[in-house]
C-alpha cells in the first residue's frame, strides 16, 4: 500500500490546528496537533485513513504542560501511527476519544488516574489502579512519596 500524505489528508480538516506531521521511524508517522481538534481528527484518522484500533493512550507530565499521545493502528496498512498534542498544566483536558474508539476507555481512565489528565465527556471516569477517593496523581513530576504516618490510612474492623 502506497504512503499517506498526512499533511494533504489531514490539513483541509484540521486547519491550523494540525501542528506538524513528522515521520517517525517504522510507522505511518507521528501527527502534532491542537487539543481543539481532537475529535475532528480522531474520526478522520478512523474513517478516512482506515485507523480503526486504538491501541494506546497515555500522558506524559513535562512540568510546565502535559503530552497526551495515542497510538493508533491501520490493519489495511499494517502500521501504526501517532498523535500526541499538548495541553497546559493547570488546565490539562482534552476531548475523550472513547466515543470514536471504545478500547480509549480503560488507557483514559489511567492517564487520568496517573497523570491527572481530564478526558471530557468520558462515559466513566473512575479510579482503575488505585481506591476510591485516593487524590495523588503518582506519574506527576510534583508527586512526593509520602511517609507513612503522613497519609491518613483507613482501616476496615470486622
């Protein structure tokens, strides 16, 4: 199967909110954009490139802002490709993916869970890894392990 021009592809649905396309070694390429397009992008990399299996989602805490990026996969192309955008630190959301991928679900549950990444309109956004009610983020770069007598611990009596 012939090369994707990603750029041609994608810009005419995009806009300016496509922020570059670069190649990425063994794959279709790894596409940057706006979170704003989220959802634009997402059903045109499903229906018009033919990436239907989401394989990934994960967050990445750089301090001054945070990195979502999504691995996608093409069975026609036999190649993934990667999208990742960019959003603040003090307002990390970003358009849930779950509604056009339903296997987003659980990697955005953890990426919230772990990172602190909000995925707005997430059919379920619930603790997966750690209790209910436990309010530390542990993959942010601020996290600080905590001695023990500092953390309230709630024990069950039977």
């Amino acid at each position: 199967m012939e090369p994707v021009d990603l750029t041609a592809a994608l810009g005419p649905v995009l806009g300016d909110r496509l922020l570059g396309v670069e190649a990425f070694p063994r794959s279709a390429g790894r596409i940057r954009f706006e979170r704003s397009g989220a959802l634009d992008l997402f059903r045109a990399v499903r229906d018009s490139l033919g990436f239907r299996h989401l394989s990934m989602v994960g967050g990445i805490d750089w301090t001054d802002h945070r990195e979502v990026f999504y691995v996608v996969w093409s069975d026609d192309r036999r190649e993934y490709l990667f999208l990742s955008t960019d959003v603040p630190a003090d307002d990390p959301h970003v358009e849930s993916a779950s509604g056009i991928w339903p296997s987003a679900n659980w990697h955005e549950r953890e990426a919230w869970e772990l990172v602190g990444i909000e995925f707005d309109h997430h059919p379920d956004l619930r603790h997966l890894l750690t209790p209910d009610g436990y309010e530390f983020r542990p993959l942010l770069r601020s996290f600080k392990l905590h001695e023990p007598e500092e953390l309230e611990v709630k024990t069950r009596h039977v």
